[in-house]
C-alpha cells in the first residue's frame, strides 16, 4: 500500500484513539490498519503509537509526526478531489444530524428543495436532541442549538434563537403573573428535561447572573410537548423562541420577565475541520445557509 493510504490510517487512529473506530471510519479491517500502520513506522524507523490491550496513544514521535502527516493527506486529498470535481455536479450520501424539533421546523423544508436542485444526492437526516459524534457516527454537517465546547469542528453560525419564558393567558389569569424570577418557585412549572440543569432556570438580574430553583409540576423531553402544556395552562415553562414564535405573535402564549432574560443561543451548522470539504458537503453548506437567512420569520417574536 502506498504512503499516502498509511499516513491516512495513522491519522485516523490519532483521531480516534482506535484502531476498530479508524477501520470502521475507512472501511476497512482493523488488523489491516494495524498492518500498515506498522509498515508506515518501519519505513519511519520510529515508534508513532504506544499500543496496549486496551489503550492507543501516540508517541512523543507520533505526535511530532502528525501534525505534518495530516496536512499531506488533506493536501493530496485536495488536489485530488480538485481535479474530479472540475465542473461535477454534487453526488454521494449526507449525513446531516439535527434538534429534532428545528429539523421538523425548519431544516426538512430546506432538505427538500436542496434534493430537488441535486438530483446525484442522497440525505441520511438523523434527527436527535443528544449530540451525534461527527468521528464516531460518520456524520458530515451538525445543526446545533447552543453555545459550543467541541474545538475541534468548524462552525458556521446560521442565527440565533432566545429562551422565553412564557404561559398562557388563561394560567396567568387565574394564577397571577410574575415579576420577578424569585416569585416562580411558587407557580406550576413545566420542565424540559434536555436542560443541563434539573430543576434550574437561569436568569440575568442587573448584570449578575440568578439562578432559581422550582418544583416543576410536569418533566417532558420535548420542546413541543412543552408548547403544548403550555397553551393548555398547565403552568410557566422556558422554550426557544423558534418554537412559540407565532403563538407569542397571536396572544395564545405570553411572555414573561422580559428584563431578566440574557439566554440568547446561537444556532450553528458544525463539520470537521478538514481543509478541504467534498463538493456534496460545500454545496449543502451554501444552501442551508441561503436558505435560513431567507426565513424572514424564522425566529421574529
């Protein structure tokens, strides 16, 4: 096998750790990863990975060697995904992962007009609320909602949505409306399980940040279901604003403690940080992004 295809595997066992996840990553055995990988360090005359029964990590060689190994492979990659995809129209399979309720919103609309323009593409859309690893789950673009850890990925940043808190007028009416956060321990509350924090709201309160307990009356893993409990009045619950835009626009929700919000999130589309992107990826990235900037509304309260 050829240097190229050893310094790819070498690569991807840094980036995974594993040679079952690099072979499963290149479609390929993991005793041929580790074949070649042997090769590659024969012909190195150097150690690059420290192998155990149950651990890979790399040598202090192996992490001076990588650095450059990769940018030879994504150059090679490059030059050669250049010269086939001169005038080629987008095709292969997408894997796309996003908020299952964002996705339903927003994103399915997108897809399909997207799949209409590139008749040579397949779309394998995983709609979830956990994070999908890209590496591990063979994902090639991420929408997500939130304020990101993950270094590792580029970042396109799509808009923003806000955390409201909000109840029906008929809940209000009857149960009074607050003023401050301090007052919600005292309400019937609706708590959306994906939250970090369990039985937490945050909130901003001249300049410092106010975190308060509740008592929730409903736990539901669903922004939607929240929604839902919402405008039937069982209570105060905090949801994106993408999700109660248009029920906030028309009075069936209300909003409430508007001086104390500061919990706007950024929506983002994610991929590896690779410097050269398939053509199937570049143009699905241009095109998401063009089409929810064109979506006026798509987060307006």
């Amino acid at each position: 096998m050829d240097s190229i295809e050893q310094m790819r595997m070498f690569s991807a066992v840094a980036a995974t750790m594993s040679f079952s996840k690099a072979a499963a990553r290149l479609g390929t055995s993991a005793q041929n990863v580790s074949k070649n990988i042997r090769a590659l360090e024969d012909s190195l005359g150097v150690l690059l990975l420290n192998r155990t029964t149950r651990v890979v990590t790399l040598t202090e060689s192996g992490r001076a060697y990588l650095p450059r190994c990769n940018r030879v492979v994504e150059e090679f990659d490059e030059l050669r995904s250049v010269m086939r995809d001169e005038g080629a129209a987008p095709s292969g399979n997408l894997v796309v992962t996003a908020p299952v309720l964002f996705g339903e919103m927003y994103l399915m609309a997108a897809v399909e007009k997207y799949l209409a323009a590139n008749p040579a593409v397949s779309i394998d859309l995983r709609l979830s609320d956990q994070h999908l690893s890209l590496i591990d789950e063979g994902v090639d673009l991420s929408v997500r909602i939130g304020v990101l850890q993950d270094s590792t990925l580029i970042a396109k940043r799509l808009g923003e949505t806000r955390l409201i808190t909000c109840a029906a007028p008929s809940y209000l009416d009857q149960a009074g409306r607050p003023a401050h956060p301090d007052e919600l321990p005292a309400h019937s509350c609706v708590f959306d399980t994906n939250r970090r924090t369990p039985g937490q709201w945050s909130f901003c309160d001249g300049g410092k940040s106010l975190t308060v307990n509740i008592r929730p009356r409903v736990r539901v893993n669903s922004a939607s279901a929240v929604r839902r409990l919402l405008l039937s009045g069982e209570g105060i619950g905090i949801v994106p604003s993408f999700v109660v835009a248009d029920d906030l626009r028309s009075g069936r929700l209300e909003a409430l403690l508007e001086p104390f919000e500061d919990r706007s999130l950024p929506v983002s589309l994610l991929y590896l940080a690779n410097r050269h992107l398939s053509r199937k990826v570049r143009s699905f990235i241009g095109f998401i992004e063009a089409e929810i900037a064109a979506m006026e509304d798509w987060n307006a309260v």
